[in-house]
C-alpha cells in the first residue's frame, strides 16, 4: 500500500525552514543521499550548500526529471557508492519496516558519517483548541487506517531506538514540534479521505462532514516532530 504525497506542500518546503537540524551540518564539499526526497525542495537546497546531493523518491510522478535526482526504492537501492550525510524528512513514517530502511541507509554512509532522520509521531499531534468532532472522528480513522498499514503513529518517539539497532552511535535527538501549515488538513481530507473510505476506515458521509469541520476551523495545530543525529 502507497499513497502520494500532495505535490504543493512537498513544493513549499525549504531546507533552512523544513529541515533545519541538517541545514546546520551541511558544508561544501559533502556528499548528501536524501532518501525520500518527493519533488526536490528540500533536495535542491542541500545541492546549493555542498555541491553534492542525490535525492531518490519511489514515488516516480514525483522524483525531478533532472540531474541529482533517481527514482529508487530505499529498501533495495544500490549506488554503488557511500555518502558523508544519508538523510530521510518526513520519509520513514510511510514504511511498514523502518528499521530495514534505516539499516539501509546505515550501510550507504561512509564510516564516521551522518544519518539524519527527520519525522513525526501523529499520535501526539495537538489541535487548539479543539477540532470539530467531526475531524476528530476522521483523524482517529486516519491513525487507524496507518496502523493497519504498518506505518508507526509514534515513529519521532521511537528513532532512538531504531538508530541504536543500526549501530549508529553518538545519537542526538532534538523535539521540532512545527505548525501545521494552513490548509494541510483540509488538503489531506481532500486527498487521502477517499482512499481511507475506499480501505472501510471511514464513511463518505463522515468524510464529507471533516472536510466542512475542518474547512471552517480556525485553531492551530501543533505538529510533533523530532530530528534523530547519529554516527556510523
Ligand atoms: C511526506 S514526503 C516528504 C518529502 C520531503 N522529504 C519533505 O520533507 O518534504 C515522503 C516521501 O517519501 C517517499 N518514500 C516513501 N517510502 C519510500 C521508500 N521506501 N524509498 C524511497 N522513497 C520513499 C514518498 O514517495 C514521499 O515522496
């Protein structure tokens, strides 16, 4: 199971706003893999410092048509090269085994080397003040829908663990707990409510109801978000 990530919010992100923990290692001269990398954005921007990025995505409607970008899978991908700083943002959430991923994304840094990953748990994300019962009810459909899938509600909480399964070492985590941009959930009733429907989460009817809910809503939410740094 896959889904496709909503080309304008990927579009919007920018390395120094988005994924600020490795904005902050990066130098001239690196050599970046950024596993996940959708459109680019953020990609881009770690090209322009160390004149060394490669971006891969399995999602090929999304991956660049350019140099710098590749249309791979992580779980199998061989470049047949190593680099200084492998990088994953908002990536892991959508793998059913993450530690695979994270195993292989060990095995492509040089020793000594950096993994970075940036992610979310969506258990401990914050509405205030309150959604509307009616996106709350689509939102616990959407944690369940996930955790049918394999995919991990509280992965942010659980890196440190799966860093120190891969062997990396010198683990440092720090809490980036974000806003959600506006628009991000109506965006994503709009996008990913049909598909939750369609796998018997969720009625059309009670799909409708969250798209006016949270169309209307004008609280903020708080993202949970952290940044796992660690050796290899
Ligand atoms: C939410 S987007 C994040 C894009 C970008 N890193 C950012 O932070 O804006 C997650 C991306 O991970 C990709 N992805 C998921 N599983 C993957 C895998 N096993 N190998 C490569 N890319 C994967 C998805 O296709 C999607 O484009």
């Amino acid at each position: 199971m896959r889904h496709s990530s909503d080309r304008g919010t990927l579009n919007a992100r920018t390395l120094e706003k988005d994924h600020k923990r490795l904005a902050a290692l990066l130098r001239p001269g690196l050599s970046v893999l950024d596993v996940g990398c959708g459109t680019g954005a953020i990609t881009r921007g770690i090209a322009k410092v160390t004149g060394d990025a490669l971006g891969i995505d399995r999602d090929k409607s999304l991956v660049p048509d350019e140099p710098g970008f590749q249309h791979a899978d992580i779980l199998n991908f061989e470049p047949g090269r190593r680099f200084d700083i492998v990088t994953a943002a908002r990536t892991l959430q959508w793998i059913s085994n993450p530690q695979q991923a994270l195993d292989r994304m060990t095995a492509l840094t040089k020793p000594g080397g950096l993994v970075v990953v940036l992610d979310y748990s969506h258990e401990r994300n914050v509405w205030q003040p309150d959604a509307p019962p009616s996106f709350q009810h689509f939102y616990a459909a959407f944690l369940k829908w996930r955790a049918h899938h394999g995919w991990d509600n509280l992965l942010a909480d659980h890196l440190e663990d799966l860093f120190a399964q891969a062997g990396l070492a010198d683990l440092h985590a720090t809490t980036d707990d974000e806003l959600a941009p506006p628009g991000l959930w109506p965006m994503m009733v709009d996008s990913l409510g049909p598909v939750i429907v369609r796998d018997g989460f969720l009625t059309d009817l009670k799909r409708m109801a969250a798209a006016g809910g949270i169309g209307a809503y004008e609280g903020t939410q708080a993202l949970a978000l952290r940044t796992v740094i660690g050796r290899a």
